[in-house]
C-alpha cells in the first residue's frame, strides 16, 4: 500500500480468528488445532509489511496455549487473562498494545469473530474488523461450513455480518483470506480523515 499510511499494529482473536474454526475448541485436545483459511498469509503479509502482532484471548492458560501452538513462533502472545478486567473491558487490547511497544493508537486494528473482543476493541479506540464466517457467532467447524449448502452458508453469514455491524464494527469479512484487502479499504478510509 504505498503512500498510505502505515497500520501500528494489528491484534488477533485467537479462537475463531487464527485458529479453531467457529470457535468451539473447550479443552486441549478436544479437536486438532488448525490455522483457519488465511490466518497464516495474513500474517506473512503482516510481517513483511513490518506491522507488529499478537492475539488475544480469554481462554483458561493451557488451551490458549494448546491452540496458539498451531501458530508461528514469533506471534507475540498476550499477558495473562486474569490481569486486566474482561472483555468488553479495554484493558487486554490496551495491555497488548504496549506488550508490541506501540506508541500511538492511530493505525491499530483488532481483528476478531467475538463479539465481546470487538467491542473491547472499540471502546479501546481500534479500528475493529469482524470474521462473519469463522468466528463465534456461525459456530460451526470448517468441515460443517463446507458441508452447508451455498443457502445454508449465506444465512449464516448473513446474520452474523448484521450482529457484527450492529455491534459498531468497521469492517466485516468472511475469514482471513479477505484481511488484504479489508486492511486496504481501511486505509483509504484513513487517508480520507475517518478515526475509528
């Protein structure tokens, strides 16, 4: 994105965002731990792009490990649930941020398919982008998804991109292999003078 400015930082769900497809992984071990479609482009581009990264979640320490593990080494990883006031709460958001040593909040994003995440996000100040397809809200795995008919899907999709936007979100998108692009328009919002 040349002659746009720059993002900070961008801040991941980690369930139903990165990883664990429809957000039903409870317990480590209960399914195998997968990148859902996207998440590890998405951060390549980021990476490349030199824009710092880390997730977020309010799982238990040792799922939230279980899962992260799916997850390139480097990814920064959040400071402890139990020190900052839950979501929507932005203390984890703002926690993470200065966990990247990010100086401004101009350029931040949060990216997730949880409501309680990104409304965290948006009382944090951060421009927020929901997952309609991956995240919480469709709850189903990624082999469920591809087995819903082309209707199925588009109604579920469909009603979580409404909860997303009613919620106040900036974006939405199905899954991480549309992040590119988002992140692009948000840019063009940005150069316009639009503040999250």
């Amino acid at each position: 994105m040349p002659h746009s400015p720059a993002f900070t930082a961008v801040l991941f769900g980690l369930r139903g965002c990165l990883v664990d497809f429809g957000a039903r992984c409870q317990a480590p071990g209960s399914e195998p731990v997968e990148p859902t479609p996207g998440a590890l482009h998405a951060l390549h581009w980021l990476q490349q792009h030199g824009v710092p990264c880390a997730w977020l979640d309010d799982a238990p320490a040792a799922l939230a490990t279980h899962l992260s593990q799916a997850l390139p080494a480097g990814l920064a990883a959040p400071t402890a649930a139990s020190s900052h006031a839950p979501w929507p709460a932005p203390d984890a958001c703002w926690q993470a941020l200065m966990h990247l040593k990010t100086a401004q909040l101009d350029g931040c994003v949060l990216v997730s398919g949880e409501p309680r995440l990104l409304q965290a996000g948006l009382n944090a100040g951060l421009w927020t982008v929901g997952l309609a397809s991956c995240g919480s809200l469709c709850g189903v795995s990624a082999a469920h998804w591809q087995a819903l008919d082309e209707r199925e899907r588009e109604h579920k999709r469909g009603k979580a991109t409404l909860q997303l936007f009613s919620l106040g979100v900036h974006s939405v998108i199905d899954q991480l292999e549309q992040l590119t692009d988002c992140l692009a328009d948000i840019t063009q919002r940005r150069l316009k003078g639009e503040k999250p």
